[in-house]
C-alpha cells in the first residue's frame, strides 16, 4: 500500500510542479504566481522531487551486501 501511494504523490508533484512552472513563466494566466520568477523556480525544484520519490517509489530500497 505505501508504494502506490508514494507513486501517486510522485504523480502529483510532477504535476503541481510543471502547472506552478508554467505558471510562474507566464503560459499559463490567472493566477497571481503568473510571470513570478518565484513559481519559475520552486516548480521545477518540485517537480524534480517529485521524479526522485517515484524513482525511489517504484525501484525500491537498496539491498547492502
């Protein structure tokens, strides 16, 4: 059960994190975070934590030897 729900957060980090750089770069209007360089610069911070905890999510934990 916790793997999917790590793989679903993953998920929805990446997506948050691409809509707050989209955002923050100006494609996407209406939002007080449109053309910030703020959200231009925490998205892909976001987004990218969220490719690492699915990498984690759906890899697994390291064995030691």
């Amino acid at each position: 059960m916790g793997k999917i729900v790590a793989v679903a957060l993953a998920v929805l980090l990446v997506a948050v994190g691409g809509v707050w750089t989209l955002q923050g770069l100006g494609y996407l209007e209406g939002s007080s975070m449109t053309g910030s360089t703020l959200w231009a610069t925490v998205g892909p911070i976001v987004a990218a934590f969220g490719v690492a905890l699915g990498y984690v999510a759906i890899r697994g934990p390291r064995k030691r030897q």
